[in-house]
C-alpha cells in the first residue's frame, strides 16, 4: 500500500483477456475445450508443464478451465504428460 492508504497501481499490465471473445453472455460452451489441441499447447512450457497465471496472462476462472481442457486432454493421449 502507498502512502495514501489506497491500494498500489501495477505498472505495465494493461487490462487485457486471454480469451475476449468467450465467458460473456452471448457465448455457449465451455472457455476453452480439450479439443483444441493447438490452443492448449500454448499454455505449456518446453517440458509440458501448465504455465502459471502470470505467465500466461489468463484470470482465475480461466485458468481452471484451461488447468481441467488441459488434464482431460492428456487422458485422452492429445497432449503429453512429460516433454522429451
């Protein structure tokens, strides 16, 4: 906290989504889907572990959803577990 007992301004983040176009109220389905093989390998790093959420610019809710696109995804063998 600053000295004005508000709270602090975070420099250099803008107020952006990961997703903009899904999660309102005209949108049908799931954020994202473990389908979408292409879109979840962005959310893994080198070795096929989750980024976090600062690293992947997503908000809580979005996370989760990606977390779970993510584990179903791999049960069904589109994505790895480990990287080589």
């Amino acid at each position: 906290m600053n000295k004005a007992g508000g709270q602090q301004r975070r420099r250099g983040t803008a107020e952006r989504r990961r997703f903009p176009d899904r999660g309102n109220a005209d949108w049908k389905g799931p954020v994202v889907d473990y389908k979408e093989v292409e879109l979840l390998r962005k959310f893994l790093t080198a070795s096929s572990k989750m980024m976090s959420r600062k690293r992947a610019g997503t908000s809580a809710s979005e996370q989760r959803a990606v977390r779970q696109a993510i584990k179903r995804a791999r049960f069904m063998a589109l994505l790895p577990y480990v990287g080589t």
